[in-house]
C-alpha cells in the first residue's frame, strides 16, 4: 500500500512539475511570428503621418494632388451605376476586359504576343504584384540582387520568404558638381557581374527609378540580360513610372530584348498610369509558366481585385490604345506636363543653393543637402541618419514635406547616401509655389 501511495505521490510531483514547465513555455512562446521582425518600421507610414500632424506642404509621398483625367473618371462612375455585376466579384486574375486590353497595347510595345489569360495577373497595386512575385520565385536562402536605390518594399518582401538580398549600387559615373543627371548614374557591370552566383534566383530592377529617375539605357538593360541568361536567373522589372520620361528618354522594357521575355516579371500599376494611386490596381506581366505561380499565391491570398476599379483602368488603357503616340493620348500628356512641374522645383531648389539631380522619369527629384548647415537642436535623435534628422526637421520647423534618400538604401550602403532628399513634383502649381515659398523664405533666413 505504502509502495502504491509513494508512488502515486512521485507521479503528481511529475505531473506538477510537467505542467509548469510546459504553462512557463506557452508563457514565454511569442504570439508573433519571425518573419515580421526586422521589417516593421516603414518610412511611409512615418513620414506621412508626419506630413499630417504639421499639415506641411506636401512633396513628400508620391502622389498626384491633382485629379486623374476626365475619361477614367467618367469610365469609373460609369462602372458604378452599370449594373449589379460591377459590384460583384469577377475573374480571380483580372477582369477580362482589363487583361484583354493590357496584352493588346503591351503586345505591341514588348513586340510578343501576350496571352491576356495566361500571361497576366491583375493585383492590388503594383504592391501586390511584387509580393507575389517575391513569394512564387524566391525560395528560403535564395539570393535576390536588388539595385539600390530601390523602392523600400523589396527588401522587406524578400526578407520574410527567407531570400537574402544582395545589393549592388548605382554609382555617379562623374565625381562631384558635375553630377546634374539621373542618367550620370550607372552600375559597374564588373560589379554586378561579381553579384552572381549559383544561388542567385533574381534581380530586381526600376525603371524609371524611384527615387533618382534614372531610364535605364538599351546598352544598360543588354548588361543585366545578358547576366539573367548566363546565371538562369529571373529579372522582375518595376515599371510603374514607364510613361512618364522627359527631354526625349525612351524606356525600354527588358522583356524586350532576346531572351528575355521568358525570365522577366514586369510590374505596372493602373494607379501610376492614371494618375489614380488610390484605385490601386496593378498587374505583372510574365511568360504563362513563371506567371502561373504568382497566380497561385494570389488565389490563395487575395483572390479577386475590386471590379469597378479594373473595369475603369481597362477603359483608360482601350482608350490610350487607340491614341496610343499622339498628342491627345493621356501618355504622352502627363508627361508633357510634368516635364514642366519638373523644372520648376528643380529651379526653385537651385535658387535656395540645393543641387538637384535631374530626372530622366517617373515622379521624383533628389536633391542634394550637404551644402546646407543646420543646427537640429534635439541632440536625442543624433545617432538617427543626418537625411532622417534634416527632414523631420524641416517638416517640422519649415511645414515642408520630403523623403530621406537613405531610406531606399541597405543598411550596408545608406550612411554613403545620406545627404540628398527626395522632392515629389507630381503636384498642382499651386503646391510647388507654396514649397517654392518656404524654401525662399528659408534662404533669406526668414
Ligand atoms: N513600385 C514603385 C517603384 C513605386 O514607387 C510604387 C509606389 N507607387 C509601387 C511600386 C507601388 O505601386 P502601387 O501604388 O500601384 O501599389
Ligand atoms: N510609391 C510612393 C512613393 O514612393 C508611395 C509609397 C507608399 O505610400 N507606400 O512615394
């Protein structure tokens, strides 16, 4: 008996101890997962929330503060009022009139014949098409080339699939003041050559580029096929600034040159062609068996896109098909327009002794701050990087919105590049005057 209760008393002893080591480890388990570790910060939710909170004058984030034009307008509040359908879900990968409408006007600039059913994916935002594109390529311990500066969210996008990014910069071909162009920027193709290895799976480029502007040449675009084909690697092209080019640029597509199209992910957004970022609707553009992946993730994430939205960028695109080249196409319009907003900030900053670097495209204009000494007061943020303290500062003190440069550079690489800000000028006039205002007031110590 006495044996019995001995042991009965040393199997609760085991029990107790049991459940509280198991009680200490659900206790001390984390109820995240890793993955969202060392991505969390985000400068655009930092620095437009900033821009809000001391209601600046906004040439921060890249948006339009003007309206999309007339025609998606009216296509979009014509979807609206037309009929149940256009409220209800429609195909999983694009609303067929937007698919069919993407490969038809990108059949003709890739010079290959796209499938709109198989060779297109519609998603959220180009956003959305990058994400799916990292998650259906990108295996843990691939290696992903990303040439900096890039658009921030590839890093963290090939962070949490397990890929390691490595980085390879755009350097001034030209030392010093003479470095007036985005186009005076290029890659060392001894460098990216030495990036390659056999775990490489992609590279990713932009073009135009946020935030430099810089249109990647034929000859440049040649560089990185060439590198794509020796190594089997993929390219995934972000193309969303693809219209908007000045002083006679052309971009060119990388899908377009020999070889290419079956190892190339272009990414465009329906937002960035019609000035409409809030319609989010994006897409990739893929040979049918690499694309068939990225769909994979899709439906089994997002699943359907808005309708309305889609049905209104197909509108916009069957109408820029028809016009496509002339002066009446939306195309060739924004960025007639812009090519002037452009020169006005880039005038406004050379008149307050800010150097920028002017844009061959897209959305935005870096310039350089070096020059400028301030005295930021708050000795708390000083291990912050010097373009991070310069622009809260001057939202701050000056109500004057912008982007750290740094932001769109690794760790590894961001102090060498911490001394220009970004400039959106995709703004009515009204807005660059008020920026041109503080800016002035500012020179005359004001
Ligand atoms: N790529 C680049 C280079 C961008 O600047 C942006 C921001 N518009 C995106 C992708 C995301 O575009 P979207 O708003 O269509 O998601
Ligand atoms: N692409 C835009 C920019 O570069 C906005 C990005 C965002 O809001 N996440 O400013």
């Amino acid at each position: 008996m006495g044996i019995i209760r001995n042991l009965a008393n040393h199997l609760t002893v085991i029990r107790q101890s049991l459940t509280r080591n198991h009680n200490k480890i659900i206790m001390s388990r984390q109820l995240h997962a890793r993955r969202t570790e060392g991505v969390d910060n985000n400068v655009w939710v930092e620095f437009a929330q900033l821009a809000a909170d001391y209601k600046a004058v906004n040439l921060g984030q890249g948006f339009p503060d003007f309206s999309p034009p007339k025609f998606v307008q009216e296509a979009f509040v014509k979807a609206v009022s037309g009929g149940p359908l256009m409220h209800q879900y429609t195909r999983a990968f694009g609303h067929p009139r937007l698919v069919k409408s993407l490969a038809k006007l990108f059949s003709r600039i890739v010079g290959h014949e796209i499938d709109p059913m198989e060779d297109i994916l519609v998603t959220v935002g180009a956003y959305q098409a990058l994400f799916c594109a990292f998650q259906a390529v990108v295996n843990e311990g691939d290696e992903v080339i990303i040439v900096e500066p890039f658009f921030d969210c590839y890093q963290p996008m090939v962070k949490m699939v397990g890929g390691k990014a490595v980085y390879v910069p755009l350097r001034p071909k030209v030392e010093g003041s003479a470095v007036l162009s985005s186009g005076d920027w290029g890659l060392c193709p001894e460098e990216l050559a030495s990036k390659f290895t056999p775990r490489t799976k992609a590279i990713v480029i932009n073009t135009p580029n946020n935030p430099l502007g810089k249109v990647y040449k034929t000859e440049e675009l040649q560089v990185i096929a060439d590198l794509c084909i020796k190594h089997n690697a993929l390219c995934i092209s972000d193309e969303v600034y693809e219209w908007l080019t000045y002083d006679g640029t052309k971009h060119v597509k990388i899908a377009s040159l020999p070889g290419m199209w079956e190892r190339t992910i272009t990414i465009g957004s329906g937002g960035k062609s019609f000035s409409a970022t809030g319609w989010k609707v994006g897409w990739a553009i893929s040979a049918g068996k690499i694309l068939k992946h990225m769909k994979t993730i899709h439906q089994n994430s997002v699943f359907h896109c808005a309708t309305a939205a889609q049905e209104a960028v197909a509108q916009g695109f069957e109408r820029e098909y028809e016009l496509f080249g002339a002066p009446e196409s939306y195309f060739q319009q924004l960025p007639a327009m812009l090519h002037h907003r452009r020169m006005k900030l880039a005038s406004c900053l050379e008149s307050v002794g800010l150097q920028p670097i002017m844009p061959e495209g897209g959305y935005f204009m870096i310039a350089d701050i070096s020059s400028i000494k301030v005295d930021f007061g708050d000795e708390s943020s000083k291990d912050e990087s010097y373009d991070f303290r310069f622009v809260k500062w001057l939202v701050k003190e000056k109500g004057l919105a912008t982007i750290p440069v740094s932001a769109f550079y690794s760790p590894e690489h961001s102090k060498e590049f911490d001394k220009y800000i970004r400039f959106c000028f995709v703004k009515e006039d009204s807005t660059l005057d008020a920026a041109g205002e503080i800016l002035k007031k500012w020179s005359q110590g004001q």
